[in-house]
C-alpha cells in the first residue's frame, strides 16, 4: 500500500466529524465536483496556492523571492496564476501567511504520530476521522492509516462520499468503527447533474456495508437540489431498509466562499440560497416518521 499521502489539514479538538473528541484528517482528492462544495482547496490532489489578501501586509520579499517574476506588489492583482508553477517559495517567504501551501505529503507513520499526539483527549468515544475531499481518493493511504490507528486502539470514523471500487469500500469496512456516508439525491441524473457521477455505486457500496459497520448517513440538505419531499422520502425509506437508523442534515451554507477567492477559482455554489429554519425542520420531520433518529447539523 501507498506510504505517503497528500494532507490538505489536520483539524484538532474536532467535535463535529464523529463522536468525542477527534483528530479529523482532510485528505486532497475527490472525483465528484459537487457544486457547493465547502472544500474546493480538498479537490485537487496536488497542492495548491492561497493567496489571502487581507494578510498581506506588503513586505515584498515574495517578489524578489519568485523566479518566474510574477508576482507584484499591486494586492489586487498580486500574481499571474496562470503563469504560476507552483513551486511554492512564495509561501515559504511569507512571514503573514498571505500566500500559503495547501497540501502537504505525509508517510504513514508521520500521520501516526500526529494522530497520536491528542491521544490523551480521546476518551472512550473520541479518535480519527477521515476526511476531504473524498479519503477513498487516497485509498491505499488512507485504509493503511485506518489499519494503523485499529492496531493503536484508536476509534476510527470515515467521512465518505461512498464513490469508490466496491472492493475498496469493503476493506476499508474492516478497519472503519463508523461511516459518515453521504446520500446526495437518490435520483440517479440528478445526482450526476450537479456532482459529476451518478449515484449507483454509491448506493451499492452503501447496501454493501450495512451491518459490517456503524452508519450514520450525512444528508448535505441543498435548496432546489435535494430538498423536495418525494427523494427526503426515498432516502429515508432506503437507509430505513438497511437498518440505518441516524441521518445528520447538514443545511448549505456559504462558509467556503472565502476560499475559492483564495484559490483563483470562480464559486459554483454563489446562486444557492440559505434555507430558512421552518424548510430545514420540515425535512427533518419528514425523515423522523420513518423512525430514523436525525440530526440537524451533526450533533452526535
């Protein structure tokens, strides 16, 4: 399996990404393109440039330091990415952090040990959760970190899209203490419309994990998307037949947009509206008489 792997962040004292107290690992990757995408730095697997005006405070020594002379002094239009190889000096003179790396390669046992440095805050319910981008992008990295934290007596989440080979999925199953899997929409052109890939794997490899771990399925809740009755039903009515009995809804929010300025990169998700609080409560009145416990914003 691959010993190194490409880490966009590692995310302390996480609260919101499996239950306790957990270290969430964001891995780079992922083969969907889902519109609202709060991660947009998690979906390339190489590493990226940030570039972060409000920290740049002016003091130049990136100008000098850039040998492809691209960059500028001007905030506004600090550096031309088109011509930008990424090499990354830049964010290695910044003192401010304006311009930063984004996605760095760890070995295994590097990931280890920063995994285990919160050991001590773990309890009995808290541990490591994968996430991204799509962990299963990085699929031998990432089972060999699962693995590894197993043999460490280290609780184990997997924050997954569920689109993987479904031998991939079945192995990771073996080291996986709890997936939070996400359903999209259950209509299989829709789903392929606003992420990139149809849903039919991901439904199978969500059939075929039933019972071999705990599931909670993450219902990212969209407005015009994925929120009408009929698919809450049909999602509800799916995990109900595979005795999944918790469904967190996780209502679009804006939080990201910062960082697709940061990026370079034009936001997909800036027509989206926010859901008003009598919508969001609907939908989780829907999904709770099918007997399914639900959670609005993963309160676990």
């Amino acid at each position: 399996m691959d010993s190194t792997g490409i880490i966009s962040e590692i995310k302390r004292f996480a609260t919101h990404d499996g239950p306790g107290i957990r270290t969430a690992v964001f891995l780079k990757g992922c083969a969907l393109n889902c519109k609202w995408c709060s991660n947009p730095e998690t979906k390339e697997l190489n590493p990226q440039l940030y570039f972060i005006p409000k920290r740049c405070k002016g003091y130049g020594s990136c100008i000098n330091a850039c040998p492809e002379k691209i960059i500028s002094s001007d905030i506004e239009n600090k550096f031309n990415r088109e011509k930008c190889t990424s090499c990354m000096i830049c964010a290695e003179e910044c003192i401010y952090g304006a311009f930063q790396q984004i996605g760095k390669e760890y070995t295994i046992d590097e990931i280890i040990r920063e995994i285990k440095k919160d050991l001590s805050f773990y309890g009995n319910d808290g541990g490591v959760t994968l996430s991204g981008g799509e962990p299963l992008f990085q699929h031998e990295f990432s089972i060999s970190i699962l693995k590894k934290c197993k043999e460490e007596g280290i609780n184990t989440v997997l924050d997954t899209s569920g689109y993987a080979a479904p031998e991939i999925m079945i192995e990771a199953s073996k080291y996986t203490d709890l997936f939070l899997y996400d359903i999209k929409h259950m209509n299989s052109e829709k789903h392929k419309k606003e992420t990139g890939v149809d849903n039919k794997i991901i439904l199978e490899n969500l059939s075929a994990i039933s019972g071999k771990a705990s599931i909670r399925i993450s219902l990212p809740l969209i407005p015009g998307f994925n929120d009408n009755d009929k698919n809450i039903e049909e999602t509800a009515r799916f995990a109900k037949s595979l005795n999944i009995n918790f469904i967190d809804i996780n209502p679009f929010h804006n939080l990201g947009a910062d960082k697709y300025c940061y990026l370079g990169i034009a936001n997909p998700s800036k027509d989206y509206k926010l859901m008003g609080k009598e919508d969001i409560l609907r939908v989780k009145k829907i999904i709770e008489t099918f007997g399914i416990k639900t959670t609005i914003g993963r309160m676990m």
